[in-house]
C-alpha cells in the first residue's frame, strides 16, 4: 500500500461519525447494512449520512451495491486488511519491541 492511500484511509476514518459507520460495517460482516440500518442504528441523519458514506467509498474503505431499492453498505475487508499491514509493517524495525504492560 501506499502512502498517500493510507493517509487517504485514514483521514476519512478521523472523523467520529465515519468511524462509527465503519466500525458498525466491520461488525456485521460480509453482509453488510442497508443505508436505513445504519440510520437507524446511529442515528445519523440522511443527508449527513450519504455524505459520509461518500467519503469511505472515495477512501476505498467500503462498497454499495443496490438490491432494488434498497442501497447496501459493505466494508471493504481486503482494503482494511491491508491498511493495518501498512500500518504494522516497520513495528521494530529499528529497535526492540516495548512490552506495554511493563
């Protein structure tokens, strides 16, 4: 992954409200949420909600597919796979690790 990607990512997921929808995706699973489960779950208004599942699906975090009229919402497992990859990758790399429970 890239740099610039990840920051992409993970400037879309600072914002509370996006996370929470994230979070709640990852929660579900593969199925994913309709856009009126996770209104009604979060309690986001639509039109706040339409915006900010705009910005995931830009970051490439989540995905829609339309079932009639019903439009679903699913994370994306293998772009949050490889975020945390990315994000874990040079851990020690220059020095031991540190027990934090120490």
């Amino acid at each position: 992954m890239k740099l610039e990607n990840a920051a992409r990512q993970l400037e879309a997921l600072g914002n509370p409200t996006r996370l929470a929808i994230y979070r709640d995706l990852i929660g579900v699973g593969p199925r994913g949420s309709s856009v009126g489960e996770i209104r009604n779950k979060l309690e986001i208004p639509a039109s706040t909600l339409s915006h900010h599942i705009a910005r995931l699906v830009q970051a490439g975090l989540i995905s829609q597919e339309r079932d009639s009229r019903t439009l679903y919402c699913k994370a994306d497992f293998l772009n949050m796979d490889d975020l945390m990859k990315f994000l874990v990758e040079n851990c020690c790399a220059e020095d031991s690790c540190i027990n934090v429970s120490d």
